[in-house]
C-alpha cells in the first residue's frame, strides 16, 4: 500500500469527521441560521465523499438539488419569517 491510499484514506476520515460534525451541529443547534449553515457542511462533505468514491454526477447532483434548492428554500424561509425580538439575543 503506497502513500496515496492511506492520503485517499485520511481525507475519507476528514470528509466523514466534518459530516457528524455537521450533523450533530444541525441537531443541537440552538439558532436556525446556526443549524442551515452545518446541514450545509454536512452536505459538501457528503459531495466530498462522492467524489472520493469516483462518482462526480452524484456529487454533482448533491450540490445541485440539496444545496441549491433545499438550501435556498429553508434559507428564505428563516429570512422572511417574523420573530420576535428578546432582549436575550444581544448576549
């Protein structure tokens, strides 16, 4: 076994590190704009896994329909829903 496996093997374990990283960030999470921005972690990281396994249309894909839509349809959802301001948010 050379080196460019256990390099292929180290940057699996970062892609792998970062997606339960982001999914747990998108669990606990106290503020939504918080948890959007791990689920997008989580995604690119799931791309990258993709990519590492030699299967670029789906990572393409991740981007695309996850990222892109999904992405953008929770995002303007936070943006345009109304709340209330508490005095606690300025801590």
């Amino acid at each position: 076994m050379g080196i460019a496996v256990y390099a292929e093997q180290g940057v699996f374990f970062l892609f792998a590190a970062i997606a339960i990283a982001g999914a747990l960030g998108t669990i606990y999470s106290q503020r939504v704009a918080h948890s959007m921005m791990s689920l997008i972690f989580t995604f690119m990281s799931v791309a990258g896994v993709f990519i590492l396994l030699n299967a670029e249309f789906l990572a393409a894909i991740q981007i695309l329909v996850y990222l892109a839509s999904v992405g953008l349809v929770v995002l303007f959802g936070i943006m345009l829903t109304r709340r209330q301001i508490i005095e606690g948010d300025f801590e």
